[in-house]
C-alpha cells in the first residue's frame, strides 16, 4: 500500500533521508528503529506530506501523497502533541476525529470501549481539557483518536515513550488486538528495541538517513538487533580510545 | 548578570521565526513608530499655540485641564497593545540566578517599550515651548518630570491590572463615562483634576511624593513577577473549568459544523482568542473620535468611513488577521485529517461574518448621531461582510505567527493577542475601498462616493468563489512554510 521510490530529503549539504525504494504491505506491524537523527521523524513527516521530498515520491495507494489528499481518509497518526487540540476535552477531541471520519456517537462509543483499561479511568468522565493532560495520558489520547474510523494505515511515532510500564504493556496488546480486528497495518517508531521486536512484524533499521536493515520477525532475534547497535558503539568508541591509551 | 540576561534577549529577537520571515512587516512596523513619534513631536510642539489660537483659555491652564484624558487613554491604550514583557523565565529558574535579577531585567526592559518613550517627543517639546513661552524654567522641567512620572505609574499599573480584566472594565467605563459625561455638559471631572495638575506645577516639591507612589507601583509589579516564579505559580499550567458547548446545535451543519464548534471553543477557552474577540467589542466605540468631531482632521465623509469599517470591523481585523495562526498547536493534525482547506477556511469566514453581523446590530447606537452618520457605518459594514471578510483570511496566509494559545512557558505571557502588529497589518484592507471613495466623492459627490462602495462590495460578493480558490492555492502553496514556522 506504501511505495517509496528514489525518495530523499536534503536540507542545504545535508541528507537527512534517503530511501532508494520501498514497499510496505497491508495489514502489517511494521517498526522503525534507529538513534536520534537517523531519519525516523523526516520519514514520517515525509509520509504525511509535512514537509516536501526534495527528490524521489511516496505513493499511498497507488496516489503519491504530494499531489493529491485522498490518502487523508485512510491514513491516520500520532506524532506528537501538534496532532492534538488542547483546549478540547478528550470527549470533543474523539468526536471531533469521528465525524471528519464519519463515525457514527454510537460507533464510536462501541469503538472507545476497547480502550476501556489503556485509558485506567484517568481520561474520560474527567472534564478536563487534553492541555491539562499529563504527558502519558496526552498520549494515550492521541494513539486512541489515530485508530478511530479504522484507517488502512496507522503511524505512531515512539507510542511507548512517556506510558508507564503497565500501559505499555496494554498498549502492546492493543495494537496487536487491533491489527488483527481492523486488519490495520501499523507503522511504529520505537527507541525500545524489546518492543519493537515482540510487537512488529517486520523491522525497519534506520541509520543517518539510510535503510541499513530491513528484516522480517524469526529472521533476525532481539540479540541480533542489539547486537547491530553494540556495533555501531564499538565503532563510535574505537577513535577517541586511542588518545586515552597513549597516556599510560 | 544583566548583560548575560541581555545578550539572551537580543538572540531571542534576532532569532525568532517572526523576525526572519516578515521584512515587509518590520518596515512597515518602523514607518509607523515614526509616524506616531511624528505626531507626538508635532503635538509637543503644536499645543500650545493650538490652543492660543482656539481661545479657549489660558494654554497651560487648558493642557492642564486635559491632562487627566491624555493619562486616561494612555492607560487603555496600554492596556489593549502594550506587550507585557516576554522573559522565558523557566530555564533560568534552575541556574545560578536570583530571581529577582530576572524580574527586575523584565521591568526594566520595559522602559524601552515604545508606549514609554514615545510620550518623551510630546513632553519635551511642550515643555521647551513652555518656557519658551515664559514660564520658569526650573518648575516647568519638575512639572514635567512628575507627568512623566505619572506615565510611568500608568506602566506598572498596567503591569498589574493586565492580569485582571475586571480591573481594565471599571478604568475603561470610568474613562469612557466621564468623557462622555463631560461631552454632554452633565459633570465636567477636569475642573477637579486641573487642580491636582496646576498643583504639580505650582508646588514642585510634589514631583517626591509621585517619585515615591512610581517606586511604590514598581515595586508592586516587581512583587507580583516575582510570586509567578514558581512552577506552580506563574508558570503552572491552570487547570481550568471546562466550559461545555452543545454538540447538537453544530451537528447540524456537518463537517463544517464540527470545525465551527472548534473554533468557537477556540475562542471560549483561551484568553489569547476571547481578547480578539473583546478588543472587537472595544472598535464598536472608535467611531467616537470620527462622529463627534473630537478631532477637526477627521471630520471629512472619507474618515468617517474609515471609522465605519473599523466600528464594524473590530472583530475581522483582531481575529481574522491571524487565521490559520490561531490552528498553529494543531496545524499538522489538521493537514492530515481530511479536511480541505475550503471546509476550514469556510468555518473561519462564517465566524467572522456572524460577529461583522453582531457588532453591526451593536453599532446601531450610532443612530443617535443622525442617519447620515449611521449610512457610514452600514457602508462598512457591507464592505466588511463582502470584501474584507475574505481578503482577510488571504493575509493570514503570510503571517505565520505561531500563538501560543496557553503561553504556560513564560510567566509573563504575552496575553495581548491584539498588538499594533495587527493594527499595521489592516491597512491594506482599508486603503482600497478609502481610495474609491474619496475618488467618487472628489469627481462626483457624495451620494455616488457611496453608491460606489456598494457597488464595489457587490462585486467583491460575486467574486467570491473565485477568491477563495485563489486564496486556497495561497494555501496549499504555503503549507510547508506554514508547517516549518508553526514547528519552530
């Protein structure tokens, strides 16, 4: 359903992402892992036509995302805190999603009531706007909303970071439940490589704007994953040891 | 340390995405400090021979008289555009810093707020004219002191008064009441206050007692800054009450029902935006200057449409001038779910519309002044609910402004939505249809003057459609731009 082709983003002398060619199947947990700075956000931000590609496409169904805005109506995601309104309550935030994506009150009743134990009581019923949310809680708002109306295509950047380890367990869950339910496909960004490894089908590994890894689950094991990382700090750490070794 | 404080004021500045973006507005933003110290120098200098050659008393006398109304709208003045001073207080809090080096670097930077200096071109030369004139010197430059002290004390009162709108009510209604009091001969308050002022001038030693009352008011300020310094304080996040707005109502009007819903808890729920919306209110009352014949350079028929489209206009030009700014915390959340920009833009223009609307009926007051003054009015406010209601949206495309809807990051938010900014930014929307009147009206008289601005506005409605497809492509053009400005 995602296509990527030649696609590359260059901010003066910097490529901050180049990505020669890519597909992404449907109905898939996909994860995106790399350290900061590897391209995981310009990725995202790319897919949703946020910022412009300065060479290359991405085509969502067979549409290339820059041209037209089809893939609005099923193409859904939570980055960060911009994607929420603050000054609504959580109620409002949810219908106002529903109905841009013509869900009905009552299906979306129905629909919220798979994330009766995510949300722990602490964001409906509260009367409080989502900007006096905490961070955890803002997030679970944010994740909930992108799910609404079953979009074919999910994307959520680092959905794990800020929950607290019980949610996140459940969050884990949850994505696997409605990956199976809704038959979306799911494209998360993660820092958590055990997450991502238990979670995600296939396993994107960004690093400095390019593609380095791209495995299926079985083919490639939670070591091997770190594994790749601890390389990368052995390589780092090799340079500067020698200045220090030369004092002895 | 003040210089380290300084050095970080200076690179905020220079740095902003406002400051690199908008050359044109900086310009513009220079033309008209020097326009309005232009004024004040000519005032300076003019009044008192203006008042000589009025014969209405003896000049000083008479500027002492008047005093009271210079201080008084001073005060309002301030209070509707005088930004409150912006330190992003909260990385600081944690370094080696007192607190009250901060505070005291925020109220000091005010004093180079354009809304202290400028009053320094009217009261120099008023004084040198007074002396000139033959006064005594020594009391005549004490006298002035005090009145510049009495400015400064407006300062820090605003400092105070700014948090609480109640406050800013009661000195508005009893600016506003008295002057119209005196309009209409029913209780002239300068008799009392010309006292009080020809006393400064008389008695000098006045001048420490006032100099005590200034460091008394900046103390209060400083003091006030200073309990917002805590995390939980200034720089909390209030949790406020919700205040609920009915879904069934918008539910009606489908999509663009629930954008409009959205833009009316916008405005219900921030500070920033019900600003917008009282600085709107506040407009309905401009005309004053212009209908009244306050001041003798207004009194031809093209001012006083000037006064119409801006009585009418209150609302389209403190809100509208900063659409999509008011979206920017969510403005990538709105470029992701399917709504296109005519559906949003459509929501934006029928607010604005519904509020033209309501200042209008609001305006009706006018009526008291004749049918020919009313006609002015009406004149704006077609040419406001055509025209400007969506030339206004097209602007906005340029401004990227990111508001801060909460501002819970700096302690002394910048809570005035509706700067001199915005003021500059409306001239264009004014100058056209100023142009065509005082055309018509030069080559043909009046009554065509006016037809012409209706026939005009007419076009502009049938226009429609096209403008917004251009406006839209404006839109989609800027997207990215907009995005980067809005993220920074």
């Amino acid at each position: 359903m995602i296509n990527v082709s030649n696609l590359s983003k260059t901010y003066k002398d910097t490529t901050v992402l180049s990505i020669e060619s890519l597909q992404l199947s449907k109905g898939e947990i996909i994860g995106l892992v790399g350290n900061n700075g590897a391209g995981k956000t310009t990725f995202f931000s790319l897919l949703l036509d946020l910022i412009k590609p300065s060479t290359g496409y991405i085509e969502n169904n067979e549409i290339k995302v820059n041209e037209s805005e089809v893939w609005k109506s099923t193409t859904a995601a939570f980055i960060d805190e911009s994607f929420l309104i603050g000054y609504l309550t959580p109620e409002e935030y949810f219908s106002f999603i529903a109905g841009l994506r013509s869900v009905s009150k009552v299906d979306l009743e129905l629909f919220l009531e798979r994330f009766g134990t995510f949300f722990n009581e602490e964001i409906l019923g509260k009367n409080k706007y989502i900007r006096d949310l905490s961070k955890g809680n803002q997030k679970k708002v944010g994740i909930a909303a992108a799910f609404i109306g079953a979009p074919e295509l999910v994307i959520l950047d680092e959905p794990f970071a800020n929950l607290d380890p019980r949610a996140q367990m459940q969050l884990q869950n949850l994505l696997r439940q409605i990956n199976q339910d809704l038959g979306c496909s799911i494209f998360v960004s993660s820092h958590d490589l055990l997450h991502v490894s238990e979670l995600c089908q296939r396993i994107l590994i960004l690093n400095k704007g390019e593609l380095v890894k791209d495995v299926t689950k079985g083919e490639l094991s939670l070591d091997e994953l770190r594994s790749f990382f601890m390389e990368e700090i052995a390589v780092t750490e090799e340079e500067p040891s020698t200045p220090l070794s030369a004092d002895e | 340390m003040l210089k380290t404080l300084f050095s970080l004021e200076l690179k905020s500045l220079f740095r902003s995405p406002t400051w690199k973006q908008n050359l044109w507005m900086r310009i513009l933003i220079v033309f008209a400090i020097l326009y309005f110290v232009l004024i004040f120098l000519s005032l300076g200098v003019g009044a008192y021979y203006i008042i000589e050659k009025a014969d209405i008393g003896e000049p000083f006398e008479v500027i002492n008289r008047y005093l009271i109304y210079y201080l008084g709208f001073d005060i309002v003045f301030r209070y509707m555009m005088q930004p409150m001073p912006v330190t992003n207080v909260q990385p600081l809090l944690y370094q080696n810093i007192k607190k009250a080096t901060v505070v005291h670097f925020s109220m000091l930077k005010m004093l180079y707020s354009f809304f202290n200096w400028s009053h320094l071109f009217f009261l120099i030369p008023l004084s040198i004219i007074l002396v000139v004139e033959g006064q005594p010197s020594g009391t005549t430059w004490l006298w002035s002191l005090s009145i510049y002290l009495l400015l400064l004390i407006n300062n820090y009162l605003n400092v105070l008064v700014n948090q609480k709108n109640a406050v800013f009510a009661v000195v508005a209604t009893l600016v506003l009441g008295s002057s119209g009091l005196q309009y209409f001969g029913v209780f002239d308050i300068t008799t009392y206050t010309q006292v009080f002022f020809n006393a400064l001038f008389e008695r000098s030693w006045l001048v420490v007692p006032i100099l005590m009352i200034t460091l008394i008011t900046y103390y209060a300020a400083f003091s006030h800054f200073r309990s917002l310094m805590y995390l939980d304080a200034g720089l909390a996040k209030k949790n406020e009450r919700t205040i609920s707005i009915s879904e069934n109502y918008f539910s009606r009007y489908g999509k663009l029902g629930l954008i409009l819903r959205n833009d009316v808890a916008l405005i219900l729920r921030n500070k920033r935006a019900r600003q917008a919306v009282f600085a709107g209110f506040f407009f309905i009352f401009y005309g004053l200057l212009f209908f009244t014949g306050a001041v003798e350079a207004y009194e031809s028929d093209t001012w006083k449409l000037f006064a119409g489209i801006f009585v009418t206009g209150g609302f389209l030009f403190s809100f509208g001038q900063y659409v999509p700014s008011w979206d920017s915390q969510y403005y990538p959340l709105l470029m992701t779910q399917n709504i296109t920009y005519l559906e949003y833009l459509k929501s934006k223009y029928t607010l604005i519309q519904v509020f033209t609307l309501a200042t209008t009926i609001l305006s009706s007051w006018y009526l008291i002044f004749g049918l020919e003054i009313f006609s002015y009015v009406l004149l704006g406010a077609i040419y406001n609910l055509t025209i400007n209601s969506v030339i206004v949206l097209w602007g906005g495309a340029y401004v990227r402004t990111k508001i801060d809807l909460t501002s819970s990051k700096k302690a002394f938010g910048d809570k005035n939505a509706f700067n001199y900014r915005t003021l500059l930014l409306t001239l264009p929307k004014i100058a056209l249809p100023l142009a065509i009147y005082g055309g018509f009206n030069y080559a043909l008289g009046p009554l065509a003057a006016k037809i012409s601005i209706v026939v005009v506005s007419i076009i502009g409605y049938f226009l429609k459609p096209f403008l917004f497809k251009t406006i839209i492509s404006i839109y989609q053009k800027e997207k990215y731009e907009t995005l980067k400005a809005y993220r920074s």
